[in-house]
C-alpha cells in the first residue's frame, strides 16, 4: 500500500526546515514503493518536475474566507479569542480542515502516513486527532521543534503559556492518536516531556536527512596561503557573534579569513558591521543552498554559532551539513545541547558563545595539527550517524514497506 506525507510548508526551500524535509521526503522515496504528497500550493511547481514516486495534491497556502477577512479588518478582539479558545488562527485552522477533508476521503488507501511540520503550525499532526484510521495505518509525526512558541526554551521563548493552552491541548491530542514520534534530536525529545506525556506512543530519534549534493561542482578555491573560516546561514538576535568577532579581531593575522554568508538579524547587524573590513566579509543577504554548501567545502574552517543560552535542544540542519562537508567546526553552543551531546566533551575546538578566554584559545590553536586530527575523527565518527543508509534504515525499521 502507498505512504502519504502530509508536510506543512516547503513553499521556500532555502529555509532550514524546508530543506529537512525535502530532503527527507527524497530519502524515504528511494526506498518506499508509492509516496503521494500532500502540501500548500505556494510550492514551486519546478521542485516536482522530476517527481515520479506517486501523486501530489495542494490545499491553500492563502485560505481566508471573505467573513475572516472582514473580523481580522474590523473585530481584531474576535480573532484574538477564536484564536486563544480553537488554538489556531484562521488560517491554521483552515489548513487543518482541509488536511481532515483529504484524510476522510482518502486514508484507506495509504499504510503510512506522515506527518512534517514547518514550524509554527503543526497543521498536518493536528489535523489527525478526529480522523478514524484502519488498525494497521502508520501515523509517524516529526517534530522539528518545540510548540507552541511558549514552549521554546530562552531566548526563543515566545507567548504567554496560559494564552496558548489550548494549542498544547491540541498538540497532545494529536501525540495520543499517533503510533511513532519522531525527533531530531534526544535533547528536543527530552524537552517536549517538560509539556507532553507520549504514553504508549513509540518514541525515535532520527537525525535531520541532510545530505551533502553529489551534484554541486566543488574546486578547490585557494586565497593565497590563507586559512578561511566560514559561517553560513541566518544569524538571528540570540546567536550574536560580536564576541568572537571582537577575539577573532584581536588575535588574528594576515594569514587567516572570516566569512559570513546569510541573513542576519538588524540588531546583531548593527553590532557586527564594523567588522565587515581587511581579514572579516559579512554578507547580510540569503545564498542559495548549492552556493552556500560550495563556500563551506572551499574553506578551512566551519563556524557554528548557537544562542548563549544554558540550554539548546535544537539539532541545526546547518551541524548535519558541516558534519558531511568533513571540515573542522569552531562550535559556539550551550554546555548543555544537541550539538555538545553528539561532539562529547573531548572535542577541542568547542565552547560557549560569549566565552572570550576559551574563544581565544582555540583561535590560537587553529594551526594545532593534532588538535585538528582529533576534531576530524570526532566529526568522521558521527557520519554514519548523519548519513542517508543509516537515516533509511532507522525509518524502514518504522514504515511498512509491503
């Protein structure tokens, strides 16, 4: 029988979710016999071009109805309520009525059903709770990362909890109906159980399915005799480098370069732009993924910046990414995160975001050869983790594949 994926948004693809879950999608089709998708319509016809795993179906990305589009114009505390009682607003909440529609109609033909968020919204694992499914249908959700925005942890935290209960309520309705919940990350799943109880409800932790393009054309770009570090990426408030800049700025010489490719939050950019001389480039502006991914490849070193926080249950795409590139990572994270879990506390070019000694120390340390040795066996290690056979064989031992 077929597999449906039922993924929120892929409508931009250079955003890192968007990215996971392509990339997923692309994995799990090479070995599942039908997959059928079903997605907003803001989705580039061009990314289905060479799709011939089974059927896509759309539902509206921009699905207002005329009555709620005048009480969003005229009666704003009326949508402030139906979103604080339904835990949606509209236009979630018509995302998940359209997904229930698809469902009734449609769910006994697929053995496999899987549920991909883009985010916020959780619309595809929400839209399960009040379907009747066929005692043998797999319902797998992948949870990218926490929900609601209450429930993320500092400095992303968002809402008040109160004024989002209900979108947990619905959350937790979705987890009990669900036979598998997926996360990328043991610290992320560990962090959900501070809002959810997953009761009889199987619990896997698959890394991201990110993998490196065979297809991008990598030369070997050399500046010289130097040596380039490169961030690439969205650099949001909580994932400040003006620390390391500042060290970097300190102690480096004519030898060494610093690169950063990628949207950047305006405050951080009005700290950091006076950097943007001599041996540091700061782009303010978004590269497309295979341009991204060939700067990475031609260069020294990778930089990893991650909030200052104590705690980080995130699993960035951007760490599966430098892991299968295969070059050193300056990582900047939490003691306690995803990212410090998986490295262990062996590995040498590792600290926290405004640590200014311990940056410095490993600045001073970047010609240290068997420093670098250890921190490329610890990368080479974790690409089994991180590759697609391991990926596949981790879902395969999940889906049905009859």
């Amino acid at each position: 029988m077929k597999t449906l994926i039922i993924v929120e948004e892929i409508g931009d693809i250079s955003v890192s979710a968007a990215i996971a879950n392509w990339s997923l999608i692309n994995v799990l089709s090479k070995k599942l016999k039908e997959v059928d998708i079903l997605t907003l319509d803001n989705v580039s016809k061009s990314l289905f071009e060479n799709w011939s795993n089974g059927q896509i179906f759309f539902h509206k990305k921009d699905n207002l109805t005329s009555i709620q589009i005048h009480i969003r114009k005229k009666f704003t505390f009326l949508q402030t309520l139906f979103q604080i009682f339904s835990g949606n607003d509209f236009e979630h909440y018509n995302r998940i009525k359209s997904i229930r529609k698809f469902l009734n109609k449609n769910n006994s033909r697929y053995k496999n059903i899987i549920l991909l968020s883009g985010g916020m919204g959780f619309s595809p694992h929400q839209a399960v709770s009040k379907i009747k499914f066929a005692d043998k249908t797999n319902l797998l959700g992948i949870f990218h990362d926490p929900y609601p925005s209450s429930s993320y942890p500092e400095p992303y935290k968002g809402r008040n909890s109160y004024y989002e209960y209900f979108k947990k309520r619905n959350l937790q309705k979705a987890i009990n109906k669900i036979n598998y919940a997926i996360f990328p990350s043991k610290r992320l799943y560990e962090w959900y159980l501070k809002d959810y109880k997953f009761g009889s409800t199987n619990i896997s932790i698959i890394p991201h399915a990110i993998k490196f393009k065979n297809n991008v054309d990598i030369e070997n770009e050399k500046e010289g005799s130097k040596k380039v570090i490169t961030h690439t990426g969205t650099l949001l408030k909580p994932r400040n480098p003006l620390t390391f800049l500042k060290i970097f700025n300190k102690t480096s010489n004519d030898n060494l370069l610093l690169n950063f490719y990628g949207p950047i939050h305006p405050e951080v950019f009005l700290d950091i732009k006076d950097f943007n001389k001599q041996n540091i480039y700061i782009s303010n502006e978004r590269i497309p993924y295979d341009e991204a991914l060939r700067k990475l490849k031609n260069s020294a070193f990778l930089l990893l910046a991650e909030s200052g926080a104590e705690f980080s249950p995130f699993l960035p795409t951007k760490f599966v990414d430098y892991i299968n590139i295969g070059k050193p990572i300056i990582v900047l994270t939490p003691e306690k995160s995803e990212v410090s879990r998986l490295l262990g506390e062996d590995y040498p070019f590792k600290t926290t975001l405004n640590n200014e000694k311990e940056i410095e120390k490993i600045l001073l340390n970047l010609d240290n050869d068997e420093l670098i040795k250890l921190s490329l066996k610890i990368i080479n290690n974790l690409k089994k983790y991180f590759s697609e056979e391991y990926i596949i064989k981790k879902y395969l031992e999940i889906l049905s594949t009859e």
